[in-house]
C-alpha cells in the first residue's frame, strides 16, 4: 500500500513540475520587407505542445511554452509559413514574415489534372518571339524552328461530389408505432443545389434531393404567434394528390417575427475558405459578393471578423464595427485562393475569435463559407462534430454556406450545420445570396426558438398508417422528444416549417377496415375526445438563452377535402413534395406527373413578390424535358 502511495505522489510531483517549467514568450509578427505589424498570425510550437494563439493588431503575442529550445511556427495569409528556432531561457522575439501570394502562377498544362486529347498543326512559319507562350510549343531548335499551336480538347474533371444516402421513410401501423417524432428543418440548400444541376441541364442525384429542404425552401403566409408565444402551429389535410385513395396532413410552424431594431448585437466571423478548390468563378468570387451583400445590413452595434484557411488558419480582419464597412469590403476583396484545405484549423480559429468578442446580449454566430473540401487537419465528420458541439454549449452558432461544384460535399457541410445549431445554404448565385443575407437578414443571423421538435400522435379510429414525407435525417427517437439535453433544429426571425405526412384511413371508401396485417389480439382502439380528432401535435422549444423547453399542442380534426380546395400555401407545398418525389424516382411518387405538379404549382403561385414561385415552374418544365421516362 505504501507502495502505492509513494508512487501517486511522485507522480503528482512530476505533473506540478512539468506545470512550472512553462514560462511566457512574448513577440511581434511583422512583415520581412516594410516592417508592419501583421494581425492575425496563428502562432504555435511546431513539437513539443499543443500551445497555440494569434498575434493582435499590433502584431504581438505571448505564448506560454515549455523550458528548453523551441521551435516556432507562424502562419499568416498572404505570407509564407516562418519556422525560428528559439534557444533555452528567451523570453521575447521578433518574427519576420516574407509576403508570397496565395496563388502561384498556373502552367500552361496541368498535366496532373488534364488530359491532351487532340493536337493539331495549323501552321509552320519563323518562330515569333512576341507570340504568346501558351499559344505554342518551340523545339529545342535553331529560331527557324516551326511554330506550331496546339488545339488541347481537355477531358473534363470527373466529379467528386459527396452525398449522404437517404432511405425513404416508410409507412407505419398505427398500432405498433402511434408515436412519431423528429427535429425540425429551415435548411434550404437542396433546392437550391437542385436548382443548379437543373439549370445547368441535368437531371440532380437522387440523394441531393431533401424533400424538406425543397418544401421549406419557399415563404408560407402563416400567422405568426401571438401573445407570449415564440412559435404558432396549424395542422389541415386534404386527398393526397400523387395516391387519391390517401390522404396528406400539412403540419406547420411559423416564428415570431421581431422588429429589426429590436434585435441583439451580432458579433460575426466570417469564416472563409481560400484554398485551391476555390479559385473557379461560381466560389471565392461569388463568397465576396455574398458576404458583402451581408455588410451592408450591418449596424453599428455589431461586429464582424474575417477568418480565412487555406494550408493554414489566419486572422484577415480582427473583429470590427459594422459601422466601418469601407475596412471590412477592403478585407474581403483581398482574399485570393490557393493551397490545400485546413478546415478543422480554421473552424477553431474562428470559434476563439467569436468566443473573445462575446458578450452577455449578443447573438455569436461563426458563418462558414466553402465547398467543404477539407484534406488537412481535423476533417473527418466525427472530429468537426466534436469541436462544434462543444463550442455550441458556448452559445456560439454556425451557419454553412456552400459554394461551387464538382467537389462539392454536401454531406459535410449539413452535418456542420446541423450540429452547429444554425443554417445550412447552398448559393447557387447572387440572387440567393441577396435572399439569404438581405431579404431573410434576420431569419438568417437571429434564432427565435432552438431545439425545436415535433411529436404526433395518431388515432387509430382514423388512421391505419402513416409515413412522413422527407425528414429521413432529422427522425429522433420518441424518448427524445422529452429529453431536453437532446439537440434538435432552430428557427429563426420570421422562419416558417412545413412538414407533410401521408396517411392511410382506417376505413376504406366502403367503410370496411382496411389491415396489412391480422388485427392484434391485446390492442384496443379508442376514440379520445367527442370531436373526431385525427392527430395530435405537440411541439416542444427553448428560447435561445435557456436550458429548459416549453410545450405547445394543437389538434387536427378530420376534414376530408380536395386538395384543390386546400389553401394556397398547402398546394404549393404539396406541389414541391411531389416534384422531390420524382427527381428522386420514390417508391412512393404514385402516380404523380410532371403536369400534375405544374397545375397544382401554377394555381398556387399568389402574389409571389419575389418570383420563387414562378421559378419552380420553370424548373419542373427543364426536368420534364430532361427525364427520359416521362412520356
């Protein structure tokens, strides 16, 4: 036993030892050539410890490292990586950093990449020195050597795109599972991702397609809550369109609206990915003009920081006010892209930053933008999630924005969001960044209600079975519904959630029980209630700042009516589930078609100010042309 003792209490006295050899480093990042301060440099010992900061405005820093000689690593756009050796005993230095741009200069053949396919001689002649380089190919010759242009036909870039699988939701007895429960889901970036592939003249994979996401992608005329509610639900059902002997439940959500100037301070860090992957028209140049369109809402209370990583992590703008934009757009326009991809870096970076510029009101959000190819650092999905998470707890959110295509990672970039408590889009565009950041400025940056869940309960007096259409990622466990510590969606200011549920009667049109299975021997069927009430939605919810959710119920009654003769809004939404429904080729489209849709769509457009509405048309006209199967 002594023994024992002896030896916990050595290694205690090495465990306090080993504390007390660290001491202070101070230093001073500074540009090599002009000797300016240089903010933002990530700062850490390259062996050795796990120490790591960033240099402020002024360029300094102190870290706290080990007894001994060092070696330092600082990192910083625009410059190339420095490495000093730091002897035993030193206590201060100064870090001079050679600039270097992000991008280096792109052969005339990337022959890695690219695939010579065709060369044609068009001509001989006396070489011209003049003559652009890339436009020929000179011999190791005498100058009369022949010129010669080359016609390269280069074989397109094979696709890397990633998706999750998604395994359709299949149609439940009611009398085995009465109880359904999921998170809810604002996310857009499906429709819009859809709308690109279609646009560009293709047919989307099936897994790119998120029924939700197309259904929630539109604006709803819901009432919003009243009194002290942060959330309002309306149910209604009508004969589902796609299989007319069953019926189809809207279930909806609308958030509170408030005032804009009513709304906390935001303190902001763009997260921006410059790597190489981005350096294509439709990413880093579409990221700016995204993300300035979002400045611009920007009041003088709030804050914005400018995170970028490529091969590294580095501070471009140390958090400012959004009053000084002119500082904030100069930042922006001077990123370039090149290198590889050290997201999980960058993404911790970001989070420090956000962390030391929070305050007891603010609304802290990391707003990460990239085609989520992350090769370096921490980027296995199981790692990224356990840093958000953790930073979650923080009260700091983070919304995904993803941009481009070929390597895009969809499935990434929505568990990033999802497990960041915050937006998931994909911009396609400019118009759906101004979308995203000036007409829906505040259902973007500003949660209403977090944790946002539903529970249904269904009556077997009237339905036999059930399926919820889309939501395949967001399905918990009916434990969970209860369960406060369980995570689930947010929304926003002003948000609306549409989902759908497709139901079998209990009775057929005859009024003859209809059973897929032979009725259960213990089960007993009861009519709660002297209204004949269809379902049952309870909705739990937390307000952004507590721990504890609040609970709301509404009850559906049964109403058995055309969908023609449902509102707008139902129309519209069961338009768009059914047009997912066959982009995805569901087993369970029905007998749905392309003009089906198009009715259903062109009677719900409504005012349609925006001209969303109109665009689906569009689209469902380029995917009928465009699938081989439809007559």
């Amino acid at each position: 036993m002594k023994k024992y003792l002896f030896l916990l209490l050595l290694s205690c006295l090495v465990v306090i030892q080993a504390s007390a050899q660290l001491h202070s480093l101070t230093g001073t990042v500074q540009d090599k050539q002009t000797h300016a301060p240089i903010a933002g440099a990530v700062v850490s010992l390259k062996k050795g410890g796990q120490a790591l900061t960033h240099s402020d405005k002024k360029g300094r820093f102190t870290l706290q490292v080990p007894d001994g000689p060092l070696t330092l690593q600082v990192i910083a756009p625009n410059y190339e990586t420095a490495t000093i050796q730091i002897k035993a005993g030193l206590s201060s230095v100064v870090v001079n950093m050679t600039p270097v741009s992000f991008v280096s200069p792109k052969p005339i053949i990337q022959a890695e990449d690219r695939t010579l396919s065709e060369v044609m001689v068009t001509g001989y002649g006396q070489a011209n020195a003049a003559a652009p380089a890339g436009d020929m190919v000179r011999n190791a010759a005498p100058p009369y050597a022949a010129k010669r242009r080359m016609v390269i036909s280069r074989s397109p870039r094979p696709s890397t795109e990633d998706y999750s699988p998604i395994n359709e939701n299949d149609f439940h007895a009611v009398t085995d599972q009465p109880l359904s429960t999921f998170s809810i889901d604002v996310d857009r970036a499906a429709y819009s991702n859809v709308r690109r592939f279609l646009n560009q003249g293709s047919l989307p994979p099936q897994d790119a397609v998120r029924v939700e996401e197309m259904i929630n992608y539109f604006d709803y005329n819901y009432k919003a809550p009243a009194g002290k509610d942060l959330v309002a639900i309306y149910t209604d059902m009508a004969v589902c369109p796609w299989n007319t002997d069953h019926q189809l439940v809207r279930i909806a959500l609308k958030a509170k609206q408030v005032d804009a100037g009513k709304l906390p301070a935001s303190n902001l860090v763009f997260l921006i990915d410059v790597s190489g992957s981005m350096d294509e028209e439709n990413k880093l140049p579409l990221v700016k003009r995204a993300f300035s369109a979002l400045v611009q809402q920007l009041r003088p209370q709030d804050r914005v920081a400018v995170v970028v990583y490529a091969g590294a992590a580095g501070v471009v703008l140390p958090s400012t006010p959004g009053s000084e934009k002119k500082k904030i757009l100069e930042a922006m326009e001077s990123l370039q892209a090149g290198g590889s991809t050290a997201g999980g870096e960058g993404i911790k970076l970001a989070y420090k930053i956000a962390l030391e510029n929070r305050t007891a009101k603010s609304n802290n959000r990391v707003i990460l933008a990239t085609d989520g190819d992350f090769n370096v650092g921490a980027s296995s999905d199981g790692e990224l999630q356990r840093i958000i998470e953790k930073e979650r707890q923080e009260g700091i959110f983070l919304s995904v924005l993803g941009f481009g295509m070929g390597n895009y990672k969809d499935n990434k970039l929505e568990l990033l969001a999802d497990k960041g408590n915050g937006n998931y889009a994909y911009i396609d565009n400019f118009e759906e960044a101004r979308r995203t950041f000036v007409t829906e400025f505040g259902g973007t940056l500003f949660t209403v209600a977090k944790d946002v869940k539903l529970q249904v309960e269904f009556n077997p007096a009237f339905v036999q079975s059930y399926r919820l259409v889309g939501y395949e990622n967001r399905l918990l466990a009916n434990e969970d519904f209860n369960n406060d510590k369980k995570d689930a969606g947010d929304m926003g200011v002003g948000h609306t959630v549409t989902a759908l549920y497709e139901i079998v009667s209990s009775k057929d049109k005859t009024g003859k029980p209809v059973n897929w299975v032979d009725p259960l021997k213990y089960q007993q069927t009861t009519v709660v209630g002297s209204r004949p009430e269809v379902l049952t939605v309870k909705l739990r919810y937390k307000q952004p700042d507590a721990d504890k959710s609040q609970l709301m119920e509404q009850v559906l009654p049964y109403n058995n009516q055309e969908v023609t003769a449902a509102p707008e809004d139902f129309r519209m939404a069961t338009a768009v589930a059914a047009f997912g429904q066959l982009l995805r080729n569901s087993a369970y489209k029905g007998n749905i078609s392309y003009d089906t849709i198009l009715q259903l769509a062109s009677g719900a457009k409504g005012d349609d100010t925006e001209g969303y509405r109109a665009e689906f048309i569009q689209l469902v006209k380029k995917a009928r042309l465009l699938n081989k199967d439809e007559e």
